[in-house]
C-alpha cells in the first residue's frame, strides 16, 4: 500500500483530512476555525509534526530491516517493490474475490456439453459483484415497497410539494418584514416618529423644490389639505410617488431614485401634514379624499 499512496501524498492527504473535519465541525461563523480558534491551529500543527515524524521513524525502520535482508531477499522485494498497482498481489486478491474468474487451465471442467454451429457455452457462474448488486436492488426494492406503498410515507414528488409550500410560506413572513419588498399592496401607513423623521429628510432632499419645505405647494399642488388630484391615503399617494403623476404635467417616477421603503416613509410623512394649514398655501385642487 506505501507504493500506492506514498509518502509525500499521504501526509498532506490525512493532514488536509483532520482540517477539514475541523472546519466541519466546528461552528466558527464566517470566519475559519483556525482563525477563530488558535488552539485548533496549534493542533493541526502538533498533528502535522506527529505524521512526519512517524513517516521518519518507518522509513528508518525500513532501511534498517532492509540492510539485514540477504542479497536473493532484496532483490525479491525490489522486484515486487517495482510491480504497479494492478500486477500487485494486493489487487489481484481483491479482483479474484470480485469476479471469482476461473483459470484458462479449467475451461475443460466449464464447458457444456452441446454445440451451436461450431459455437460452445461455458458454464460460467456470475460475478460476485454483480450478484450482490443484485441482490442489494431487491432489498431497496422490498424496502421502498413498504415504506411508500405500505406505510404511506411521502414520495419524492410529495416531499417537493411541502417543501414549495413551506419555502411560500417563508417567503411570504419574509415579506412582511422585509421593508424593501412592499408594494402598494402592501404598505401601510407609519405613525412612529422615527420612520416620520426619516420621511422628512425624503421630502427635504427631494420634493421642497415643487411643494415647499411645509408641504404648503409651489410647482406642485397643497399637501396639507383634504384634496388630492390622484387620491389620497397612504396606497395612493405611495403609487402616485413611486410611478409619477400626469403624464406630461405631473411630478416623475421615484421608484428608480429612492428604496421603496423611502417612499413609504416620505407618503407616511406627507400625510401627517394635513391639517398643518401652513402660511400662503396654494388653493386645493383635485377632489376631496375622504378614507374609505
């Protein structure tokens, strides 16, 4: 086995093995273990001094058992030394115990006594590989009958379907509070003071230039009153914000400037105006909105 995984394989294979178990199993976030953990370093290193030093020792062995062999004995075992894996007696015994074929010289005792045009049969039993292959496809086989259509347990197809609705349901609680998936389906109006207070700073950025700083109208029309030209409520004024107003006249789309959380909080504060009544406001337009 050492001419088939040797040394300088060996080593980083096993080393690299432990480390990765490691990494497996211990819960180190993001970062590495090794990082996380520096003992685990010291014992990789530890470990990885140990199979050396182990290497060191056999091949020291080795030598000497070597130097004490007699002339006939070290040239046995560097022939056998210089065989490749599949003239090794070691996979010869592992194939003869998987195929069981028979020797050439045995043909006579196999062979089935009658003719095809000149064509003989030999009386060859099976491999062993495929007959266990076989027999472990029966024992699933006995295994899924019963367990699907005996106990009734979920199929792959059942499995798949409670998956999907279980990932919907995820979905949909990840939306609720999830502030950048609204809609105007979905928006609701803010009432905390923080959310208003970040609305302000919206609004102050962005929509003094047509409504003034007081909402009071410019450009654009009276915020503070009872009328709105689109609707009013937090849907309405959440859509007319994020799609525009008029076409040719009325204020731009801002779903591609500000986060759909944004806009629920700037539609949030604008409707916190009403009533504000603030100085030399603009006259009302559009329609009185009463809230359904």
């Amino acid at each position: 086995m050492k001419n088939i995984c040797p040394s300088y394989v060996r080593v980083p294979l096993l080393f690299f093995a432990v480390f990765g178990a490691m990494e497996y199993f211990i819960d180190s976030g993001d970062k590495p273990a090794f990082i996380e953990y520096p003992m685990v370093s010291v014992f990789l290193l530890v470990f990885l001094f140990l199979l050396i030093a182990i290497e060191v020792v056999i091949k020291a062995i080795d030598k000497v058992t070597y130097l004490l062999l007699t002339e006939e004995q070290k040239a046995q075992k560097l022939a056998e030394e210089s065989k490749s894996f599949t003239e090794s007696t070691f996979f010869k015994n592992i194939m003869q115990k998987l195929t069981k074929v028979e020797p050439i010289e045995n043909e006579a005792d196999l062979l089935l006594h009658h003719d095809y045009d000149g064509i003989k049969e030999l009386d060859n039993k099976l491999p062993p590989w495929w007959v266990y292959m076989f027999y472990a496809t029966i024992i699933f086989a006995g295994i899924y009958l019963v367990r699907f259509h005996v106990l009734g347990h979920d199929n792959q197809k059942m499995e798949f379907d409670k998956e999907m609705k279980e990932a919907q349901l995820a979905v949909e609680e990840y939306k609720k509070t999830a502030k950048d998936l609204i809609d105007a389906n979905t928006v609701t109006l803010l009432t905390d003071a923080g959310d208003l207070a970040a609305g302000k700073k919206v609004f102050e950025s962005n929509c003094v230039a047509c409504h003034k700083p007081d909402g009071g109208g410019a450009i654009g029309p009276n915020l503070t009153d009872e009328n709105w030209i689109l609707g009013g409520g937090i849907k309405n004024v959440f859509t007319t914000i994020t799609e525009g107003g008029r076409d040719g006249k009325g204020m731009v789309a801002w779903k591609g400037t500000l986060k759909p959380s944004e806009i629920q909080q700037v539609a949030s504060y604008v409707l916190s105006l009403k009533g504000s009544n603030p100085k030399d406001a603009k006259a009302p337009e559009g329609d009185v909105w009463v809230e359904q």
